[in-house]
C-alpha cells in the first residue's frame, strides 16, 4: 500500500510531463489534417509527395515558434518536448510504437484508394458521413492553426493552468480532427484523424506513467482499469421525471470527476470507453499496477460516495496486460455479468478474479420512532408525513429550479400525453456485445481476394515465379491460392525465409521490413509472432488468412463502433424534435400574492408551502373540469398538462384553457387531494391580465448511453416516431443489416400511472438471452446491394469463437445465413399488474391470450410490414369494418384452440380468406394480388392480429370518421 501510495504521488508530482507529452501525442499528426495529405493519399496523387511528420514545411512560422517554446522535460531520459514529439514521431521509438500499433490494429491491410474529388469520412458500419472537401479543410486546417497558437500563448505565459489548457486544446483538436482522416482508403476511411490521435495518445500517455513508474518501455503492454456500477437501476428509483433528471445528472457528474482524476489529477490514461453503467481508462503496466489500480479505486469509491450521498456504489476492475487492448471487450461483457448482483461491495477484480475489498457496504439506518425508510433511495430514513427523504427532496428541488430557466424541455408527463391522455414509453437497446468481442467486426474485408491477385506487389515476375512453385498447379478459387500460399509461409518459418517472406510481403500494402537479408530471418520471425499476438490464438493458414483479409478491433475500432451508436441515438432525439417543429403550448399566468393569499382558507395562507408543488384548477364549463397546474414562485404559475383536449364554449385547445383562467379560479387543490379546497367558500381568485404562452417539446427522455435510449412521447404519435426510427436505422446501418441488432419496445399507459412500473414493464421486456442469439434465416433485405467489403456474412453460429474465412459467404437469396434480428414488442399497460404479463417462453410471448392471438415479439425489420397492413386496412375499411375482422378470427381462434386435426391450418386460411372478403366487399377484388396475398398470410401468422392491437387498441390510432 505504502508502494501504491508512493506511486500516486509519484504521478502527481510529475504531472506536467505526463500531460504535455499526451498534448505532443495527440498533436504528431496534425500534418494530416493538411488538405496535401488527402491528395497525396488519393488514386491521383496531387500532390505525388506529402510528408505530414515534416511541420516546419507547412504549420505558421508563429505556431512553430510556439511549439518550440514549450520547455524541455523528461521521464527517465524519455525526452518530453512537444516540438520534437510533433517533428520526430516516425523516430520517437515509444512514440512511434504507439502510433505504428494503433494504425496497425485499426486498418488492417487497406487498398482501395479515394478519389481526391470524392473523399468521404465512413461510420465504422460503411455510412457515408462526410464529403471532404479540399477548400474547406484548409480553412479549418489555418483556423486550428490560429487556435493552437492562441492556447500555446495562454498557457506559456500563465493566463490558463495546464489541467485548463489541455481541456481547451483537446476540445479543440476533437472539433477539427473530426473532420480529416487518419486512413484515407476504403473501408478503413473511417478512421478519423480524431479517432487515431486520442487512441495513439492514450496509449503513450499510460507508457509514460509506466516508465514514470519504473517500467521497461521497450515491448511495452498495458491494462485497462473499469470502474463498473448500475446505473439503468439507480435512474430506475425515480418515481418522477424530475427525480429520473436529477439521478441522470448524478451519473454524468461522477463519470466527468473521474475523468478529471484519471485523465488529470492523476493521469494514469484516457477514457476509452463509458455509458451509463461504467467507465474504463487505459492504465500503465508495470509491476506495482494492481497496488496502484486498488488506490485508483479508493480515489474513485470517494466521489461515488460524494456525488450520489453514499447511494451508489460501484466496483472496479483491471484487466491482465495486453498489447493490443483489445482485452476491452471481454471487461465489458465480465462487467456486466456482475452487475446483475444486488449491492455488490465495492470490490476490485483483477483479470476476472475479486482480489481487494475497497470498502464495506454500508449499514441500512435503522428507523426510529416517526421514521420510515425513503421509498426513492431506499437507504435513508425519512419522517413517515413526509414522501421522501430530505436528501431526494432536494434533488427534485434542483431539478425543479433547472426547468424553470429552460422550460422548453418539460419534465411533466402530463405534458406529453395525447388527446386520450395516454403517454408512450420506447425504448431502444443496441446489442454490442459480438462488436466488442471482435466478432462481427471480423466479418468486415478490409482487402479482398482481387485487391491482393491485383497488387503490385503479386503481380511482380520473381514474385509469381515463387508462387508458382508453391501452388502446384493452377487453382480456380483465389480462396484456395491464399490457403496454399499461407500454409507454405508457416510450414517454412524456420527454412525458406526468404522466398516465405517475400509471398508474406504480398498481402501488405506498405513494406514490412524485410528488405535487409542479414537480419531478415529475425525480422520474418518477429513479424510472425507480432501477428500472433494479435489474432491471440494459434497462428494456422484459416487465422492468418483472417488476420490478412478482415479488420481488426482495436480500441480506436470499439470506440468509433459505441461513438456512432451513441450518434444515432443523438440524431433520432434532433428528428424527434424536428416532428415538433411548431412545439406544443403552455400557458403562464400570474396571481397577485396578496390576492391569492387572501383568499385562501385561514389554514393555508402560508403560500410559501404551495411553491414548487403542483395542484389541481377546477372550472365550471370547461370540458375536461380539472385543470393541473404548477406553483413556482411568487405567484407564478403555469399549467402542466397538454392543453389540446380541452374545450371551453366555441373554442378548443390551449386558446380554451386561456379563455377559461380569465373566469378566475373558484376551486384550487392538491393534485393528490383534487376535492380538497383551499380556496374560502364562495371566493374567486382572478387571474392577472398578463396570460401568455410558452412552447416546449412533448419529449421527455429517460436516459441516453451508446447502448440505450428511452423516452416517452405522446401515445397517438408513437407509431409515427417509430416508423422514422426504422428508417433511420435501415438508412444508417444498412451495411451491416443482421449484425447489429436494435431492439425496439413500446409502452404505452395513461398519464397517471406510475412511472416506476413502467419502468419496470420495460425491463422485463425483451431481456431474454434468447433474443441476443443468432439466428438461422434468410436475409431480409435486398441482396442485390453488392460491396465487397460488408457482403460476407455468417454461415454458422460463432459459439465463442471467432470467424475464419471459411465460417463466411457473399449474400445470396435462398441461402441460410446466422444472423442478429432486432425485435420489436409492445404492450398496453391498463392496470399495474399488467407488468406481469410480459414474459416469454422461447421467443415468445408467455401470457396464453399472447400464444393464442399474437405473434409477438415481432422482428424489428417487420415494421414496415405493419405499416403497410395498416394502409391496406385504414385506407380501405371503416373501423367498424376492422373491429369485425379482429372480432371473427380470434373468435374462432379461441374456439378452435383445442382443436386437433392435421388440416386445421389450411382450414383456417380458408376462414380468413373468407372473413376478408366480407369486410372488403367490393374492393377486394379491386386489390393487386400481392396485397391480397399479404392479407391472407398475415392472418395466419398473426401479424394482421398485432397490427390491429397496435393501432386500435394500444396506440388509439384510428382514423376519425
């Protein structure tokens, strides 16, 4: 312990190296933010040469002279200058190995080169994002110029402290490298000069502290150190909006303090991952790191206990060293193994295996007399008049304060119900966890068999000639060449290395360094037991040839993949308010204090207790009676409801509820007590003149993170916002279609149930692990889409493992491949134990009127077919009409459930045919067959069933007639 503590101070002392030498890191490949880089990288090569290590060439002579000034500091004679770092990282062996490993581990082996005129920035899942245009990046290229010499001058001459300093320039250089590529050529184009300089920083920055720390830095290895909790349970607690906000709020102030302890204070790494249960940083490895990493903890457990009032607790791990951390993936998934356990203590687990106890659990109060425990936190005593402890009192007083300086975000529920008062909760979960492990991000070409046949370097004489030799005669599949090729190079490791490693060289685009015969036998071995490492398991023809041919995923990889996750989900929020352009209205209105104190009956005239409380308006005529409104301060009071469903003599919607707060206000009471009046008999409080309106968004959102959204929305406009959710997901993730799943729940309730249950519905649908499994199917997208790159997908279940080549094949119709559907479920929540019907046996629902009736949970790629079911009905049949056809087939499915008899199907069909017809009259002959025939077979499985319960009876879409 004395040693872990030495260490930290150590760190602390010496800072300011470590933190300078990451600005260097993060900064060596500002060249390639030059628009050069991008022409000299491009299939016309304009211009031919671009060295972007060689800055003196091309930065402002003010910036270099400001590079320059930074002064000379060292780590055990690891130079620190970021002039030199910047000049000299092709030299700077530490540097350099940080840099050349995480370019290796990113890209794997690229070829297909960009036009300079069509440059475009990838999602790792192939989307196109951005259109790099030349002009525009070398205005953005001079503007971080300016910047960066800015910075440098505050920082030099003492105007911003250093941890100031690296906040503004790392902000900075997200902006700008964002917009330029660390790898021009396809499909590697998604490596944003971002992506890599944060991933190569990180990395030199642990190394740093490692040799800071005494360790030898010439093959260096790293950790990882996570630091785990619940958070979906703890935000889960809250039983209103504003409580869910402020738990939220907690979560996003730890997770930045400990960004500031780890990445500053005691800058041990970076953040390379986080949502909302945990966060992991890269972590130096030496021999004192799991001393260091349990002080690391003892420094985190402080801040939990700070932050959330000793009501989260979290725990921690470190993960073995590795080279590649590609080791991320399986503390993520061991992570959430343990998570599923109840007040976990606050432990730190060394590679999987609990090894110290940071802190006991802490004691439960135990109450004293007109006491209870708080139902909210469920940790600390509250006196039994009062709803909730004293600290979740505040918490909602905070949250509360918040929405009144930005009141176009609502935290009332009420405010988003629709006109039948019914609120919709959707969820959206991605499904990671075979991204993170590698898996899927195998099944991605990073070069093809005909980029490699093609090559210059294949198609050289001497090099065929070897080749020939090894081949044996002419082979068809190009597969069965590489096989033959490959196998050859290991059979011949330790005998014809030379020719081994010329055939070797051919699947590199860049040399591999084996030109010195004198040393190329080592070489060949050292670049042999390099690519071991990597792959982590027997280096064989079928791994290599995976090794060659697909990416690899390095962290810079997993943390593009959760960043556009984490993206899209941000994008589906902006379209979501984009649905409300116009927005919906509340309404303000004053009343005089002195009035409403006077009127008010003798034992409530301290209208100080009516503040930040909401209560319940009743006024004769308007239509509904009871109007909820809000108390913030001084008279200021605001309604809290949706105003569309009102009515007031001949007007309707918020300019009714107006009309009617100008009668004045004869009945005024707390919404948990709506016939308790606290006006005097007889007396009318009048509104001020001064009513006016404010507009907000019907959107409350629960929760973001890269792996979930939830958010509630007005019920009648669920079926909208899930229709742009589907297409935004075909639109971005197209690529990669059945391998990467989006799950899709819908929820919807009235506006005063309990939002803690709905919360809980939530989690119980969908959570089966049967529905992360892959499944055999056909694909159900169009395969005609050809790109060489995304095509392969699998023909077998991974089972643990990782892909070869021959687990994979180009799409094809008609062919059964295993893949990763996404769902969709939904249910009406009428009643609180309606929970309880949402179970699943297999991948079905549970619940016998769900087996009966149902074909739920659906595949989420089925949307669009609902959709269009619900056309074919609404655009053609009266509700009646669509009330009779739900009312006669599950009448006779109900009469036939007991029914055995081998034609029972067929019969049925026939029965549906016949039921369609009659609710179709005429028109059903005026309908294309193929519509006809979708009619039919979506009586059979069900899915005409699911679609009439999702816009009848859940959602209350019918049209108006």
């Amino acid at each position: 312990m004395v040693m872990g503590m030495s260490n930290i101070k150590n760190i602390r002392k010496r800072r300011k190296e470590v933190l300078l030498g990451e600005i260097g890191a993060l900064l060596h490949d500002i060249g390639k933010l030059h628009p050069n880089f991008i022409g000299t990288n491009s299939i016309e090569k304009m211009p031919p040469r671009f060295f972007h290590a060689n800055i003196d060439d091309f930065l402002k002579t003010e910036l270099i002279s400001a590079l320059k000034a930074f002064e000379d500091l060292e780590i055990n004679v690891e130079p620190i200058r970021i002039y030199n770092i910047i000049s000299e990282h092709h030299r700077n062996n530490v540097l350099q190995g940080c840099d050349r490993k995480d370019s290796a581990d990113d890209k794997g082996i690229v070829r297909r080169k960009q036009s300079i005129t069509d440059t475009v920035i990838s999602s790792p899942f192939g989307y196109p994002k951005e259109k790099i245009h030349l002009n525009c990046l070398q205005k953005e290229f001079d503007d971080l110029q300016t910047i960066l010499v800015r910075l440098f001058k505050y920082y030099i001459s003492g105007v911003v402290n250093l941890s100031l300093f690296r906040r503004m320039l790392m902000k900075e250089a997200q902006v700008f490298f964002s917009h330029g590529l660390g790898e021009t050529r396809i499909p590697s184009n998604d490596v944003t000069l971002w992506d890599h300089s944060y991933s190569t920083a990180s990395r030199f920055k642990s190394i740093l502290v490692a040799n800071l720390c005494g360790a030898d830095i010439k093959d260096p290895e790293l950790r990882i150190f996570g630091i785990f909790w619940n958070g979906i349970e703890f935000i889960n607690k809250g039983r209103k909006i504003a409580e869910i906000k402020a738990r939220k709020e907690i979560i996003e102030r730890i997770k930045e303090k400990l960004k500031g302890k780890f990445e500053d204070e005691i800058p041990v790494g970076n953040s390379i991952y986080e949502d909302i249960n945990g966060i992991c940083f890269t972590f130096p490895e030496f021999d004192r790191a799991e001393e260091l990493a349990n002080q690391c903890a003892k420094e985190a457990l402080k801040i939990f206990l700070e932050e959330s009032e000793n009501e989260l607790w979290p725990f921690f791990t470190l993960s073995k060293p590795s080279k590649t951390l590609t080791v991320l993936a399986s503390e993520l998934k061991f992570a959430s193994s343990r998570r599923v356990y109840p007040k976990i203590t606050p432990a730190l687990f060394i590679d999987k295996k609990q090894k110290k106890i940071i802190a006991d659990n802490p004691e439960m109060p135990i109450p004293q007399e007109g006491e209870d425990i708080c139902p909210l936190c469920r940790l600390r005593a509250k006196p039994i008049e009062k709803e909730r402890c004293e600290i979740c009192s505040e918490r909602i007083r905070g949250r509360l304060a918040n929405w009144s300086n930005k009141k176009e975000n609502t935290i009332w529920i009420d405010e988003v119900a629709d006109k039948n008062n019914r609120i919709a909760l959707i969820a959206l979960n991605f499904d990671l966890d075979k991204w993170f492990d590698g898996t899927m991000v195998g099944t991605i070409y990073s070069q093809t068999y005909k980029d490699w046949k093609h090559s210059k370097k294949w198609e050289k004489k001497n090099v065929k000639k070897n080749a020939n030799s090894v081949l044996n005669g002419p082979i068809e599949a190009i597969k069965d060449h590489v096989y033959k090729i490959l196998n050859y190079i290991l059979e011949n490791e330790d005998s014809n290395e030379e020719k081994a490693a010329k055939l070797l060289d051919t699947f590199f685009e860049e040399e591999i360094g084996l030109r010195n015969k004198k040393d190329l036998k080592k070489e060949f071995k050292n670049h042999l037991q390099n690519i071991r490492e990597n792959i982590g398991a027997d280096l064989n023809k079928e791994n290599l040839a995976t090794y060659l041919f697909t990416q690899n995923p390095s962290p810079a990889r997993l943390y593009r993949i959760w960043k556009e996750t984490e993206e899209f989900f941000d994008l589906l929020i902006n379209k979501i308010t984009d649905i409300y352009a116009y927005r919906w209205k509340r309404i303000g209105f004053s009343i005089d204090t002195h009035e409403l104190k006077g009127r008010l009956k003798e034992e409530y005239k301290n209208i100080k207790e009516l503040e930040k409380g909401s209560l319940i308006i009743k006024i004769s005529g308007l239509d509904p009676e009871t109007l909820l409104v809000f108390h913030d301060r001084n008279g200021e009071f605001y309604t809290i409801e949706s105003l569309g469903k009102f009515k007031f003599k001949n007007k309707v919607g918020e300019e009714a509820v107006k009309e009617a707060l100008k009668q004045g206000i004869k009945h005024l009471a707390p919404e948990d007590e709506p016939e308790k009046n606290l006006i005097e008999v007889g007396k009318t409080i009048k509104t001020e003149d001064n009513l006016y309106f404010e507009k907000y968004y019907p959107l409350i959102e629960i929760n973001r993170s890269p792996l979930s959204l939830r958010f509630i929305v007005p019920a009648l406009d669920s079926v909208k916002i899930i229709e742009m959710i589907a297409e935004l997901y075909n639109k971005r993730f197209e690529k990669v279609l059945g391998k990467l799943p989006l799950n899709l729940k819908l929820l919807v309730a009235k506006r005063k149930f309990p939002l803690y249950i709905l919360l809980e519905a939530e989690k119980r649908m969908l959570k089966d692990e049967e529905f992360k499994k892959q499944t055999p199917m056909d694909p159900w997208w169009s395969v005609e889409r050809l790109d060489e790159h995304y095509n392969f997908y699998p023909i077998k279940p991974a089972n643990g493992e990782k892909y070869t080549l021959d687990d994979l094949s180009r799409l094809s119709r008609g062919k059964i491949f295993y893949l990763y559907p996404g769902y969709f479920d939904f249910e009406l929540l009428s009643a609180t134990t309606d929970r309880y019907n949402i179970c699943y046996e297999g991948k079905k629902r549970g619940h016998e009127d769900h087996r009966l009736f149902s074909g739920r949970p659906l595949y989420f790629h089925q949307i669009p077919q609902i959709l269009e079911l619900w056309d074919l009905l609404s655009s053609n049949l009266s509700n009646s009409q669509i009330n009779f056809i739900e009312k006669a087939l599950t009448s006779k499915l109900r009469e036939w459930k007991n029914v055995k008899d081998a034609n029972k199907e067929n019969t049925f069909r026939i029965f549906a045919e016949t039921t369609l017809k009659d609710a179709f009259g005429h028109k059903w002959d005026g309908l294309r067959e193929e519509n006809r025939f979708f009619l039919i077979s979506s009586s059979i499985n069900m899915l005409l069933l699911d679609t009439i319960n999702l816009f009848t009876h859940v959602t209350g879409c019918l049209k108006d007639e």
